[in-house]
C-alpha cells in the first residue's frame, strides 16, 4: 500500500544526512574554532581549515546530487509534457522555469494543463504556489 504524499509531507529527510552527519560536522567545527580560540596554534588553525572542508564536502556533495536529480525532474517533466498536454500548450513548456518544472511534478495528468494555463498567465509563480494548488498529488518517493 502506497503512503500518501501532500504538500504538508513531500519534504523529505535523510536520517543518516540531516540528522547524522550535518550535526556531526558543525560540533567538529565548533569544536576546533574553540580549540583554536583557547590556544592559537598553526595546529589548532589547521583544524578550523579541516573542519571548514569537510563541512563543505558535506554541504557541496548534497547540493551536486539534487541539482542531478534536479536535471532529471525537468527532462521528465518535459517529456510528460509532450505527452500530456493539448498542442495550443506545447509551446509553453519552454517558457516554464526550472523551479516551475519541478514543482509540476506532483501534478497530475488531468489537471496538468490548468496549471501551465495559471502559469504562463502569472497568476501562479512560486513553486510553493503551483504545489499549494495541486488537488491530485502524484507522489514522488524517489528523491534525494
């Protein structure tokens, strides 16, 4: 049985990221700022560096594999675009943002052309806007 998926619940967290490693990394930084506050040596400086990279490392590679799975949404999107959408609207897609992309993937099928209409109307900008009006959310499990 499918869980199901709205706007108040499509975010999602990975346990082992959010709550593991991003914790860790920033204690290791304060820690090694206040070791090199109380002591100031080229070693304890050394330290802040290192704690600075790997802290980067963490934050970088998780921003590399979304916008990845960015890139996929979209060229998905646009595909099922092609597919579901009545010709008069076709041309639109090109005009959509990328953020405008993203979030019309919980759309579904049936109301998928009434939201490119609002869109490309202005009457709906933000991701946030076009998600809040979606009625059939068409779950997406399998994201970063």
């Amino acid at each position: 049985m499918e869980r199901e998926q709205s706007y108040k619940t499509h975010t999602r967290y990975l346990p082992p990221f959010h709550f593991f490693i991003l914790p860790v990394m920033l204690i290791n930084l304060l820690n090694a700022l206040r070791h090199a506050v109380q002591q100031p040596t080229l070693h304890n400086g050394w330290e802040v560096v290192f704690a600075l990279g790997l802290a980067a490392l963490a934050l970088f590679s998780r921003v590399q594999a979304l916008t990845v799975q960015d890139r996929v949404i979209r060229l998905e999107e646009r595909l099922r675009m092609r597919e579901v959408l009545p010709p008069e609207l076709r041309p639109q897609v090109d005009a959509l943002t990328y953020r405008q992309l993203i979030a019309l993937r919980f759309a579904s099928d049936a109301e998928l052309a009434d939201l490119v209409r609002e869109i490309t109307s202005g009457k709906l900008t933000t991701s946030k806007d076009i998600k809040m009006r979606v009625r059939n959310w068409r779950p997406d499990w399998l994201r970063a």
